[in-house]
C-alpha cells in the first residue's frame, strides 16, 4: 500500500492518529447475481484491492486509533459485495460513511437521488450494518462526525444532527464522501481533467458554467446544503474535514482553522496516516 501522511495542529493534548481510507470500490458478482452485474465484476481491478483493504486495515489496528473509511468501499449492490461489507465494517476499529457507489445498481444506469438511494439501502437488508447517513464517534478526544453527501447534497436534518454533535464541545473532524468547493482545488480538478465536472459540492453559478447540463443539474446545491456548508465553515469546533471521490491526493484550507483532506483511490492502494496533534 502506499500511504500518505499529513500532521494537523487543532490543539490536542495526546496525538490522534487516524488511517484515512476511501473509494475501495470492491467489485464483486457471482452466480447469485444476475448477468449485468457479473459483468461489472472485476472493473476496478479485484481481486487486489481486497487484499490492499486488509493490508490497510491490519496497518490501522497496529498504528491508528482508528480507520475512517469515507465510502465507495463498495462499487455496486452485489450480494458478494454487500457480503463483505458488512463482514469488513463489523470491526470496530473501523469508522465508516456512505458514498455514491454504495447504492449504485449498475453504475450510472438511473438517476441517483433520496428515492434510488433507499431502494437501494432497503435492497442491501437495510444497509450495511452500521450507520450510513449521519455516525459519528469519540476517539481520544476527537469526535469523528460522518455525514453522507455521496449526492452532492446535505439535508436539514443532518445540520440539527451536527449542531448536536457540536454541544458535545468537543473538536470535530467531519468525514463525508464528497469535498466541499475550494477554489485552489477546483482549478486543480479543471488542470487534471480540463473536460470534466469538478463533482464538489457547493459551487456556485460561474463555477457551474463549464459543466454539462447533466453535471450542473446533478451538482448544484440546493438551500440545505449551502446551509450546511455555511454552519461547516463558521463552527469553530470543526477543524479538519476527511473526504474523497476524486481519486487524487490534495490538502488544502476551507478557512484558517478549517483543512480538508482529500486522499486518493484506495483500489490504487492509497492510504493516508492523518496525525492530530
Ligand atoms: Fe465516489
């Protein structure tokens, strides 16, 4: 595995070291599936990426107080896929949040909005075990707040949700599947792919210009999540946001207290080793 490591200052008395892990995409069928999913089996090149996963996750519970998984551990509904899952996320040492590709049926076949999403979720046997919306858990200090994004939206209640987590008072790292808009990043993702989508949420109209008119529709924010964006960068407590989606390395600052970490495709083998201090 390749692992990245970043050092964040928020204060802390004892360091917090958490493995960042994200974008698995596990891409599993078999003969319980039927022929469209056993053709996407393999896509992302399994079966090395499972074993990249245990590498990463053997790596966690040696050195980490915990592994933050911020979604598309899996690649599509499959029953191996949704097997693993769930065997994967028992362990307790592992912190997860939902991302796109955890509801996706056939990747990129319907449009994915609440009502895909619960089809899917009811589909899997009520998700994957564990939380998938909103989770969050105290680590060392540290309260880690994962809130699901995967569709470029938040909704209201995950803002009551967070302002609860909030009063707990203590720093709060955010962990959630698709980064927040940040201009530095934004012309990073338009150098790598000049023809594509940025998929960040939150941009606004001339951001949104050179999309497609499906990207733009998929991806403007809608008022709940420019509220959330709003109370995200004005609360004080939220110190460091885990995200991916993107497949590629990048650090940048949302506001001078405020850092978002974005870290690579873990099919590739990437991990990222965050140290609070
Ligand atoms: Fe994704």
């Amino acid at each position: 595995m390749t692992l990245e490591k970043t050092t964040v200052s928020i204060g802390l008395e004892r360091p917090v070291k958490l493995l960042h892990v994200t974008d698995t995409h596990l891409d599993l069928a078999d003969e319980r599936d039927d022929e469209r999913k056993r053709r996407l089996a393999g896509r992302m090149g399994s079966p090395s990426e499972k074993h990249i996963l245990e590498e990463q996750i053997a790596y966690a519970h040696e050195n980490c107080d915990l592994l933050v998984h911020t979604g598309d551990l899996i690649d599509f509904v499959s029953i191996p896929n949704v097997e693993a899952a769930r065997r994967i996320l028992k362990d307790e040492h592992i912190f997860f949040i939902a991302g796109n590709h955890e509801y996706s049926q056939y990747v990129g076949e319907a449009w994915e909005d609440a009502a895909y999403r619960m089809n899917s979720y009811m589909k899997m046997g009520y998700g994957l075990g564990v939380p998938m919306f909103f989770n969050s858990k105290i680590v060392g200090g540290v309260n880690i707040v994962g809130i699901d994004n995967g569709y470029y939206r938040f909704e209201d209640w995950q803002i009551w949700k967070l302002k609860r987590e909030a009063e707990k008072g203590v720093p709060i790292v955010l962990a959630f599947h698709d980064p927040l808009f940040e201009e530095s990043l934004y012309q990073e993702h338009r150098r790598r792919a000049p023809n594509s989508c940025t998929y960040l949420v939150g941009c606004d109209e001339e951001h949104l210009l050179p999309y497609d008119e499906f990207r733009a529709v998929q991806q403007r924010p809608d008022e709940p999540t420019l509220r959330m964006i709003d109370y995200i960068r004005s609360e004080p407590l939220i110190r460091v946001i885990l995200t991916g989606h993107l497949h590629f390395d990048y650090v940048s600052n949302l506001t001078d207290s405020l850092v978002q970490i974005v870290t690579g495709g873990g099919y590739e083998g990437i991990a990222r080793e965050v140290t609070l201090v």
